[in-house]
C-alpha cells in the first residue's frame, strides 16, 4: 500500500497557493503550525476559513452608532443632568467599558467561528460564548454534493460567498458562511472528494 499524496500532486487550487500562519486572516491556505483540538496525528490541515472581514463592518458601525448615539440621546433629553458630575464620569466610563466588551465579543465569534478542511474531512466550528461551541464535522467520502451561493454587489466586489455542502453523516448539510473565494473552495472538495475515491479504489492508505 503506497503513502497519501500530497495535496499539491492532486489539487490546482493548492498548487498555486502560498502557505500561511496568519492567524488573523479568513482564507489560510496549507497552515504549517496551526492544529485543532480534535485533529488526528496524521491529518493535514489543507484551509481554514472564516467569514470574509468585510461582512463585519455593519456590526462594528451598529456597535460604533450605539456607542456615540445613546450618551449623546441621554445628554440632550437631560436625563444624566441630574447627576453630580463624578456621577456622569462613572457612566460615560460604563459605556466605554460595555463598548469594548462588546467588541472584543464580536471579535471572538468571529475569530473562534472557524470552518476547517483537512484531507480527511472537514469541520464546522461554530463558538457561541467562552463556555459553549459546537463542533460537527464529515469525511470526505461522505460529500455528495458542493454548491455555492453568491448574492449582491459587495459579495461579487469583494469575492465571497456561502458554500453549501451536502453529506451522507450525522450532520447532513453544512453551510460555510460568507467565506472568501467560495468558487476556489468548491474546486478544491470536488478535488479531495475525486482524490479519495481514487485512494479507495488504488487501495491507498487513509
């Protein structure tokens, strides 16, 4: 029984992607020290993805708005005039601090919120607080279909889109949102999924 390929020997997508460690971005092409928790010791770690950045901005301007619009509402109506003047100064600073945890909040759902594709299978992080996230993931060989949907201006603008991926496991449908260059990660699990029905009929190892 002969080794497993490397990605490059089978995928066009891969072969023309540069490797990244960068924690911070949303498309990380073949990472060469990034691991997950449940990653088995001979799995490969092919793409992770993350929602494109730019679907964030309207969180951060909802969140900015808040921020500059309730003190400014509360000053104008008189409603915080009444308070001594340390008072008011403990309230704005209330505000700043919820302003902050808010962000840093947002910012964690979207760092830990993580689709991952490996050569064996792939997996859907979905983190919702510091205490809870849900974690599903499918083999490779139970992919039965790939689509991908790409709606509006900003989406066609900026190149992302969401990826519907159907499975014959426990989880039947995946959905990887709002991530980048969905048409490239569509080619490359019809690439994987080619790849391991070649390794099950040549009888190559998993």
């Amino acid at each position: 029984m002969t080794k497993k390929r490397q990605i490059e020997d089978y995928s066009e997508v891969m072969k023309h992607e540069t490797s990244s460690n960068n924690y911070l971005k949303s498309y990380i092409p073949k990472p060469s020290k990034i691991s997950f928790e449940i990653q088995d010791r001979d799995e490969e770690i092919i793409l992770i993805l993350r929602q494109h950045p730019i679907t964030q901005v309207k969180s951060i301007f909802i969140l900015l708005f808040s921020f500059l619009f309730v003190p400014s509402l509360l000053k104008v109506s008189g409603l915080i005039d009444f308070l001594p003047e340390k008072f008011r100064f403990a309230f704005y600073a209330f505000i700043f601090i919820l302003f902050l945890g808010m962000t840093f909040r947002s910012f964690l759902i979207w760092f830990f919120n993580v689709y991952i594709i490996t050569d064996e299978r792939i997996i859907d992080v979905d983190f919702l607080s510091m205490i809870y996230k849900n974690i599903s993931t499918a083999k490779t060989e139970n992919i039965e279909d790939v689509t991908k949907n790409t709606s509006g201006i900003m989406a066609s603008l900026f190149d992302y889109g969401t990826i519907y991926i159907q499975t014959a496991a426990a989880k039947n449908e995946f959905e990887f949102e709002h991530v980048p260059h969905p048409a490239k990660v569509v080619k490359l699990l019809n690439e994987l999924v080619i790849e391991e029905e070649r390794e099950r009929i040549e009888g190559r190892v998993n």
